[in-house]
C-alpha cells in the first residue's frame, strides 16, 4: 500500500468517525424532539379538548405532530445504525492496514544486495568500487540509516578480518575495501557525519 493510499484510507477512517458522531447528534436531537412532542401529547390527551392543544396561535394536531416525531426519531436511529455499520467495517480496515513502509530500503535489504549482487558475483575489487557506486546512485536519503549500518558492519569486520592477520584474508579486506569507501563516500554525500 503506498502513502497516498493509506493516506485516503485514513481520511475515509476519519470521515466515518465524523459521519457516526454526526448521526448520533441527530438521533439524539430527534430523541429530544420525541420527548418534547411526548409530553404536549400527553398533557392535550388529558385536555378537554381531546387530541389538539390549544395553543397561543390556534389549535395543533398532536397525534400527527407525535407520529412525525416518532418516525423522524426512527430515520434517525437507522442513519445512527448505518453510520455505525460503515465505521466499524473501514476501522477494521483501517486497524488491520499498517502504515506503509518509508521509502527507502531497511539494512536487510542492502546487506542481501551487496552480497548477493556484488560480493558474491565479482572478485575484483574496481568492479565491486564500481557495483557500489551503481546501487548507492539509486539510493535516496531515506537510505541514509541502512547505508550508515552497513558501512558500519563492513568497518567492524575489516578490523577483525585484519586482527586475524591470516594470509589469505588479504583478498577478502581488499574486496571488503573496495565495498566500503563508496559507502563512505556517499554517506558524506549526503552530509552524515561518521
């Protein structure tokens, strides 16, 4: 899933939460209403007059006024009841969708590439100097954690490699070498200090 995708996913997220708080403002309104229009209904059912209520401007039908009441408040109890249909399915979405990955490639990744693409496919080290200048040119500042750990990596090894003092190790430091100082380099490309 690409940012711009989560991004609307979220915003749909939102706009159900906003759609479910609004509809329960609604029916709370309308529940209210119903009260209201209850009590006038009751009190002209005990009036004289029968069911209208005398009023200041003339005479109200209550029964319609209440049954209006009553299905409004109905409306309003479904909209309620669909805008929690839709919220809870998008939140399931919504809690079940990580956050897409930053672009950028994760230590792993890097660490596959060079031994799989460059280490394990070249033995000279100009060709392994210039493999690593191919990849790093492809990389963006979001690199800049997993390049920074692998030169890292790469530095420890070295100098373990050269406590060992064995003969045949040269060829591997050298190779190991030629792997690290592009990555030097373009970490000080991107400004990073080391």
């Amino acid at each position: 899933m690409t940012q711009e995708e989560y991004n609307k996913l979220r915003q749909e997220y939102a706009d159900a939460v906003e759609e479910r708080r609004a509809a329960l403002i609604h029916l709370a309104a309308m529940c209210e209403a119903l009260v209201a229009i209850d009590r006038h209904y009751q009190k002209a059912m005990l009036n004289p007059h029968g069911g209208e209520y005398w009023g200041g401007g003339g005479s109200v039908d209550l029964s319609d006024a209440h049954m209006n009441a009553e299905f409004a408040f109905l409306d309003a109890r479904d909209a309620l009841h669909a805008a929690g249909v839709a919220y809870t399915e998008i939140e399931q979405v919504f809690v079940e969708t990580p956050p897409p990955r930053q672009e950028g490639h994760t230590f792993e990744d890097l660490e596959n590439c060079i031994h799989e693409d460059i280490i394990g496919q070249h033995l000279d080290p100009a060709v392994i100097t210039a493999e690593t200048i191919k990849l790093l040119n492809g990389l963006s500042r979001a690199d800049v954690a997993a390049v920074r750990r692998l030169a890292d990596d790469l530095g420890r090894t070295i100098e373990r490699e050269r406590a060992a003092a064995e003969e045949d190790m040269a060829d591997v430091i050298r190779r190991l070498g030629a792997l690290l100082e592009p990555l030097i380099n373009w970490l000080s490309s991107q400004e990073v200090a080391q």
